[in-house]
C-alpha cells in the first residue's frame, strides 16, 4: 500500500486550487470517501479496505459492509451477505461521484432479494429446464421456481447465505468463501466457491470466480448487478448505448430455455455489434424488454471484450471483459415499482440493466453447449472485469 505524498497535494493545492480527481492520478492525499451521489472528487484517496456492520441475516448472523476504495477515489461496497455488490461511486464527466449499481440502505432490503439485485448467483445461474438434469446416470431433481424452469440457484441460492471474508488489503480485495453441501438445493456434491473482488486503480471492478467439488456437478457463477451508469439522473437505462461483441444467441422457447440453436443477430432488434441504443428497438421485441444469453465472438478461452455501456447524460462508460462464453443482457422489464432502493428510489421497469457474463442456459442438459459440470480435482475458474471510464463528448 503507497503512502500518501502530501507535498505532491499541497503543491498542486497550491498552484491550481480545487482540481478533479483525474487531474491527480500520481498524487495520493487524505482519505476522501465520498460516499453520498452527487458529491465532487476534488481529492484522491490511497486504497483501503474498511469494514461497518450491515445487519442481521435471516439465519441470526452480523454480516458486513465492506468498502474498498482505489487511490482514484473510486468506491466499492460489498456485503459478505449474498456476496452482494451494493455500491460502485465512480465520476461523471464533470467530476460527480454516483452511485452506479441499484441497491439497498441495509441487509434487510435484500431478503428476500427476488430480483437478485447485486448478488454472486450459484450454484447455476440462469436457468435449468424442468429443474432437472442427469450426470453419469443418475437424475437430479431442483426446485422449480421460474414458471416450470429452475433459476438463478433455487428458493435459497447463493446470493441468499452468508460467505466467510477475508480481506486482502495488499491486493485492495475482499475474499469471499462459501461451502454449499452436498444436495443443497437439490445439488450433488460439496462445493467450496470462492468469489475474489479486486479494486483496481485502473477503475476496474475485476471479480475472480473459483469452486472446487466432491463429486460431479454443474457450476455456473456469475454477478447480477444492475447498472444504472446515470447514477439516478435518469429513472431508466432507455438511453444507454450498448454495445455487444457477440454475432449469434442461444435462442430460446416461450420459458426462456435454450433450444439448443445458435441463431445470428443480424437483422434483428438483438443486434449489438455496432452501438445501439437500448429504447430505440425495445418495442419490437416479444414480451417487454431484453432477457437473452449472448454468445460472446471467440469467448470462453482467455479474458475477451465482451460489451460495453455508454450513459450520454453523464458520460460514464461501462466496459465487460470476461472468460466466460456467454453473457447475459437483461433490462429489467420485471421491476415494478414495489422495491424502494437507496435515496428512496423506487425500482421501476427498466431502471437497470444486468450483463451477466456466465455459461450458457440449460448447458447441463445441452451436450452441445460449453460443458459447466466439475468433477473432483478440478477447478471452476473464470474472471469477469466491470472496467469503469468517462467520455467528455
């Protein structure tokens, strides 16, 4: 961890007055938390890690809050509740710290968490047909709780437990580990998840999934914030400019279940290889907004570019690089109004948006799809990266 240079600050001070944040990426000076939306980076901040009680969990533990932030002042809260994101206060083009990512005030507005709003999803993200899948001949049965499908983990998935942290202030890290038991929600296997996320002083958000097994079982872990790069200046995600680095998707039935075809974009209102903005199509799709896999263009191998998201109001750029093949674009078309966030916000449809990078849909029971189950002495290992920058013009 760097000291601070407070002569390198003064002196700056002292020739310019009040100056941004990036205007002092080699200087670091006094802590500048700048924890509230609408607050003025006029300082930055050496990296730290610091730690505040969040609440009771439903099981009758403490959990925390976690807070790392870069020496760019850049901030990130994570609860050991859920493995939850709940924060990410990055400036706009005028220097204005925002929040960026939907939340809550305390642990209690994420049980019961339905929309999943910020929290690490497992043991499979996304969707299992029928609840149900077979490995080496014997069928597993899981709870069915998305219409006749099987979502996001089951009643209880890991964005619904508590993880032991570990914070790692060398790194600017927090490390979370849980254990899922064997036939926990229906799951064969002991399964150890460790979920790793980093600060970096690049402004990226970089988020290291591990898991290793007893026995053979499907794994697919992935972050389900919702982004909001307006930071509340505007109720929805409407005007953000999309970009998708993804020339095909798994295309899916009425139930959202892959079919097993991997269909092009082009000509279609799901096309995202060049920018696009996210209302200007929306209307022409079946149902009322994006909820599709993507297949990411040479995705699955090493850390590829995999989208990038672009708020006009404030210039904020979002970019997603991951070594997972798929990603997950979803618009929020299913909040209501009846979620009040931070700042007594009310969630409405569309006011995020998720990129979920993971594997695809249903790929234990499609041989064809990237395989997704584990068995002992192996490692489940994928990196996602949120990278966070500003656009002047």
């Amino acid at each position: 961890m760097k000291k601070h240079n407070i002569k390198c600050t003064l002196l700056l001070l002292a020739l310019f007055g009040s100056v941004s944040m990036t205007g002092l990426s080699g200087c670091n000076n006094k802590e500048n938390s700048m924890e509230q939306t609408g607050t003025t980076a006029t300082e930055t901040a050496e990296a730290k890690i610091k730690k505040q009680t969040f609440g009771i969990a439903p099981n009758g533990e403490e959990v925390q809050l976690y807070i790392l932030t870069n020496k760019n002042g850049m901030q990130v809260k994570v609860t050991n509740y859920g493995a939850i994101v709940t924060s990410i206060l990055t400036p706009g083009k005028d220097g204005t710290m925002g929040d960026v990512v939907l939340g809550f005030d305390d642990v209690n507005g994420y049980v019961p968490n339905d929309p999943h709003i910020g929290g690490i999803i497992g043991r499979y993200a996304n969707r299992i047909a029928k609840g149900k899948f077979t490995i080496d001949g014997n069928e597993y049965t899981l709870a069915t709780n998305n219409g006749p499908n099987h979502l996001h983990g089951g009643n209880i998935g890991f964005d619904r437990v508590v993880w032991k942290a570990e914070e790692l202030p060398a790194q600017n890290a927090l490390k979370l580990t849980y254990v899922s038991k064997d036939m926990e929600e229906g799951y064969p296997g002991n399964l150890t998840a460790v979920v790793t996320y980093t600060l970096t002083d690049d402004n990226g958000l970089k988020i290291d999934y591990e898991a290793t097994t007893d026995k053979a079982t499907p794994v697919n872990l992935t972050n389900h914030s919702y982004f909001n790069l307006s930071a509340g200046k505007n109720k929805d995600i409407l005007n953000n400019e999309v970009t998708i680095n993804a020339d095909t998707y798994t295309a899916s039935d009425e139930t959202l279940i892959p079919t097993g075809e991997l269909k092009p974009v082009k000509a279609t209102p799901y096309d995202f290889t060049t920018p696009q903005v996210v209302g200007s199509r929306i209307n022409n799709l079946q149902g009322y907004g994006y909820d599709l896999n993507y297949v990411i263009n040479n995705g699955g191998e090493k850390l590829t570019h995999a989208a990038t998201v672009y708020e006009p109001t404030t210039g904020r750029v979002m970019e997603v690089h991951t070594t997972q093949p798929g990603i997950q674009l979803y618009t929020a078309y299913h909040l209501d109004g009846s979620l009040t966030g931070k700042n007594n916000t009310q969630y409405e449809s569309y006011a995020g948006l998720c990129l979920e990078a993971q594997h695809y849909p249903d790929s234990p029971n499609k041989p064809e799809f990237p395989n997704t189950v584990i068995k002992p002495g192996e490692k489940y290992q994928e990196t996602t990266i949120y990278k966070f920058s500003i656009r002047k013009s």
